[in-house]
C-alpha cells in the first residue's frame, strides 16, 4: 500500500526529453485529489544535487528558490513563458520552506522532501491525503540510478514523442525566444538517451512506465487510465483529463503558440508539415536505428550526406560546427 510508504518514498519523478509531453502529463495529474504535484520543475537530480551538492544546504536552497523554473513559485521572475501565481502565497512558501530547510532537526532529511512538505502546509494539504508527489523535471532521464538509490520506491514515468516533431517544436520555440543558441545536436542527444531509457522500462530492465506522447494526446483516457493504474491511484476521467497547473486550467505551452480548449492530436503531425525534407534527414541520420522501436517508422530511405551537412533552420554558424562536430565524436564512440 502506497499509503504505508514514508511521504519521502512516495515521489513520482517524471522524465523524457523537452517538448515529449511532460509537462502536459504533469497537467492532467495536477487536479488529482491523491497527488501533490510541483507545479515547476526543481532540476533537482540534474543541478542541485550535481552542481551545488558539494557546496552545502544554502546554495542547493539559494538555487531552488532563486535560479531554478520553480524560483516562480517563492516570488522570483518567470524566466519562459507565462506564469501566473499571483494567488499563491509565495512569501509563506518561501518561509515554510526555509525554516524547515535550516532547522537543525531536519539536517539528515532531503531537501527535495522539505520542499514537498512545505507546499503541501503552504495549500493545506495534510500529508496523509497525498499518495504520491510529483516531480518533473525532463533532465531526470539521466539520473535515473541516482533517484532509485535516494528513493528506491520511486516511480518513475517516461515520455516519448517521435524526434521529428521535437525538432519541429524547438524550431518554433527558437523563433519565439531568439536565444541563439538552439542546438540541432541537443535535440537528437537528448532523445537518444530518453529512447534507451524508454527501451529499457520496456525491456523489464528498469522501473516504470512509458508515456508516448502520441497516445497522450490521440487516446488521451486510455494513456491516463495506465499512468493512474501505475500510480495506484483512481482514474477518473472529468479529473485526469482536463490538464491544468495548480488547480486552474491550463491551455498549454505550444511552441507554436496555439493555446488548447482541449487536448488535441494535431501536434502530434505537425512536423510533417514544418520540416523540410533535409531537416526530417538530419533526424532519421541520427534516430532512425531506435526510431522503430517506437512506431516512429523514417520517412526517407536511406542516409544522405546532404542531411548531416545543411543547416537546420535557425541554427547560429557556431551552433551549426559544434553540432556537427559532437555528432560525428558519438558516432566514432558508437561505432
């Protein structure tokens, strides 16, 4: 019984690649009335506990409420998109936070579990009501040893999404943000190492549950009433399909743009329309050996050099080399 279970070792840490659907898997969770889900993303696994683990409780607390997605939610600036928590009180958060943080009673206890606690009493949520808390942050895909080793009844949901529409939708999110810095290379790492995992869950050689994103958003009830199956908790469809942050409606975080009133299939197509054939080569030149194992069938018949050297839209001449580079250092470390 998960109710059994100590509220640290009730975590559910959700992981896969940016633009795979974890944060549209974490928004039809949100309203569930036996989860506590953080509304955003703590890096906990991938910085906090790489980066400033060494340097002490202070800088891991300084980063998470002051560096990290989530600094919104203890009153800091949003640093992507639009976040609206004007109703939740940030300064009592910020206080529950750090005076559980710094209690000498506590100095052997997770910081991640405080800061779970101390949103649970910032809502009023008593702890006995929460079956599973959870936590998204896409990076956990290369933690996974680390999270089962600190929290060994964890689980742990995977996304997938065909790498062609990632590259689509970090194309369009480039074109919104203009950060010069869009890695064509990044964005096909990242699905490689989210891909093993995936296979891996699917494989029985790791906990957890695979979440395509596909089936997410064409069979949204059907996807659901697994992850729920998987959580241990109940599915109820007027709940878990109606994606929302923090209990209000959420009509999320296209890079397109395009707000939902719904959960809609059509981006799940859409890079068939945005990518250019060259730029759907670049993907299947790098994805096409795993890409199958997913239903994600190459769309071209067989590598060309053209593919692996035109670039991509958007790309920076020094974004361009290094991707390039760093592509042709994996394949010599694959080969």
């Amino acid at each position: 019984m998960v109710s059994n279970l100590p509220v640290d070792q009730r975590a559910c840490f959700v992981a896969g690649q940016a633009k795979s659907g974890t944060t549209l898997l974490v928004a039809l969770l949100d309203s569930h009335p036996d989860l506590l889900v953080l509304p955003e993303e703590t890096a906990y696994f991938p910085t906090v506990l790489t980066k400033y683990g060494p340097r002490g409780r202070r800088a891991q607390f300084d980063y998470l409420t002051k560096q990290s997605l989530s600094n919104v939610l203890f009153g800091g600036p949003c640093k992507w998109g639009k976040r609206n928590y004007a109703s939740f009180p940030r300064e009592k958060f910020l206080e529950t936070f750090e005076v559980a943080a710094f209690d000498p009673a506590n100095a052997q206890e997770d910081l991640l579990v405080l800061m779970v606690k101390a949103y649970a009493a910032t809502l009023g949520r008593p702890l006995d009501t929460i079956q599973r808390w959870v936590e998204k942050t896409p990076a956990n895909r290369n933690h996974i040893p680390a999270i089962l080793t600190r929290f060994p009844c964890a689980k742990i949901l995977v996304t997938m999404r065909d790498p062609r529409a990632i590259l689509a939708a970090q194309i369009a999110l480039e074109k919104t943000r203009k950060t010069g810095r869009f890695s064509t290379y990044y964005v096909i790492a990242h699905w490689r190492v989210a891909a093993r995992l995936a296979k891996r869950v699917r494989d029985g050689d790791s906990p957890g549950l695979v979440v395509p994103y596909e089936q997410l958003v064409c069979e949204p009830a059907s996807m659901m009433e697994k992850v729920c199956a998987y959580l241990e908790i109940t599915f109820n469809p007027e709940t878990v399909l109606t994606p929302t942050k923090m209990g209000q409606f959420w009509s999320g975080n296209s890079a397109a743009r395009i707000n939902f009133s719904q959960i809609s299939a059509e981006p799940a197509t859409r890079w068939q329309r945005e990518l250019s054939e060259d730029e759907i080569g670049w993907v299947e030149w790098h994805c096409r050996d795993l890409m199958p194992e997913f239903g994600y069938e190459p769309k071209l018949h067989r590598r060309e050099l053209r593919y692996f050297v035109r670039p991509i839209q958007g790309e920076r001449p020094r974004e361009y080399l290094k991707s390039r580079v760093y592509s042709l250092r994996d394949d010599w470390v694959r080969r």
